[in-house]
C-alpha cells in the first residue's frame, strides 16, 4: 500500500509548497493584492496540517508493510509539513493577544495629519480619520511608541529623518521641508502590505524640535503591531542618528 500512498503525499506536499511560494511571491511582483495571499497562505497552513495528519496515519497504516525508505518519506513528509504548519501558527498565536487597531501615532491628542495620502487611497480603504478611541488602547499595549525631542535646528533634524526614510526604502508620497512634513508609503516584508506613514517635525518650547509619526494600514482591522514596531524602530534609529552626528540632548521622552 506504501507505493500508492508515496506519490499522493509527495504530490500534496507540492502542491502546498507551490500555495505558499504563489502567495507570497504573486503579492511581491503585483499579481493579486496582499489580502488574496495571506488568504491563500492561510489555506495553505490548514493543507499543510492535514498533510501533517496523512503522514502520521500512512505510518501507522502501513507500519508492516513499510520498508525503510517508505516510512523515512512518510517521517519526512510528517515532519516538514508539521514543521512549516507550526511555524505561521506559532507566529499567530504570538500576535493574537495585539489590540485590532490598525492606526499608531506619537500624538494621540493632535495625530499628524496626512495631506497627499488621501489622494491615493481607495474608497475600500481604510480612511485616515484618527479615531481618538485607540489612544488608550495603545498607551496600553505600546507604551514605547513616543515623540523624539531634539536641541539641534529643525532643518537639521528633518533632514536626518528624510535620511531614514530613503534608507528604508519606502516611497516617497511628498514632502514640505518648509512645513516639516514627509509623507511615504512602506511595505510589510513578507506580503507587501502597504501602511502609509507621516512624520511631522514642529519647533516646541526651549528651542527644541519635536518629531512626531503616524503609521496607518490601508486594509484590514488590525496589523498584528507592525505599525508600532515601524515607529518604534524608526524613532530609535532617528535618535542614534542624531547623537552619531554630535547632537547629545536627544531623547524619546514626552
């Protein structure tokens, strides 16, 4: 019985490759949008995990029968799609205790506003009305995601962060240097989800220039902290690049 039940595994484990590759990969060259893939991904976990199953039950199936390279395909087939299937499960259950919001800012009282961005979105996007109901939420769950203060000049500083932004590679939407403003579109890395971002530089009290950004997802309710985790790393590596360039009264603190 082993030699009819090889060939179907080997061609289901293909065939669930082959789901996983096309959903990343037709999201990444334009294909379809990045909603359709990680739908199909998530199919693909739940193929992967029935997989998972026939394996296990062609050992058991053909335990006497078995020869030594039927049951190392059968183990192998077991292992890999159990291995792949408990990868994206693993990654869900660590973001399904994340908050369904989908909008992060520095200033949850004045949120900097997008101006350009509004032209590009599609009414079955997400709009960009901040919704003062999530300043608590994520207060709550992202307690890091703060305002960068600086001493040094206002062009200064919103040349360092336009720096930044061309460094990450995201697309540039506009900019008003005179204004402080820069507005770009990032990626996700994995399915290119796109979540546009603001970042508004303003001359506070004591002469200090205080850096504000918001990142906001164009589709879907919540974005497992990706937008968090962008402000976060964004401001960090903001701060380190001030004070590599002999600024030293830098901080993140309100």
């Amino acid at each position: 019985m082993s030699r009819y039940i090889s060939p179907v595994l080997y061609i289901l484990l293909m065939l669930v490759g082959c789901v996983a590759f096309i959903s990343i990969a037709g999201v990444r060259v334009g294909i379809f949008e990045p909603i359709t893939g990680f739908s199909m991904l998530r199919k693909s976990v739940f193929a992967s995990l029935l997989l998972s199953l026939l394996a296990a039950l062609s050992l058991g199936v053909c335990r006497k029968e078995c020869n030594l390279a039927s049951r190392r395909f059968f183990i192998l087939v077991l292992l890999i799609s159990l291995v792949y299937s408990l990868m994206w499960i693993g990654f869900y259950l660590q973001r399904a205790s994340l908050p369904d919001i989908n909008d992060i800012t520095t200033d949850t009282d004045m949120p900097p506003t997008f101006l350009n961005v509004n032209f590009i979105r599609s009414s079955k996007e997400n709009d960009l009305n901040y919704n003062s109901e999530w300043a608590p939420i994520q207060a709550k769950y992202y307690p890091e995601v703060k305002p960068v203060f600086s001493s040094e000049d206002k062009s200064v500083v919103y040349d360092a962060a336009a720096t930044l932004v061309d460094e990450r590679g995201w697309d540039i939407v506009a900019v008003y240097a005179g204004a402080g403003i820069i507005e770009a579109t990032a990626r996700t890395p994995i399915f290119g989800f796109r979540d546009d971002v603001v970042i508004r530089i303003t001359q506070v009290e004591n002469n200090r220039v205080r850096v504000d950004m918001r990142s906001c997802s164009r589709v879907g309710s919540g974005d497992y902290g990706v937008n968090a985790e962008r402000i976060e790393s964004f401001m960090r590596d903001l701060s380190e690049s001030l004070n590599k360039s002999g600024m030293p009264s830098v901080n993140s603190l309100r």
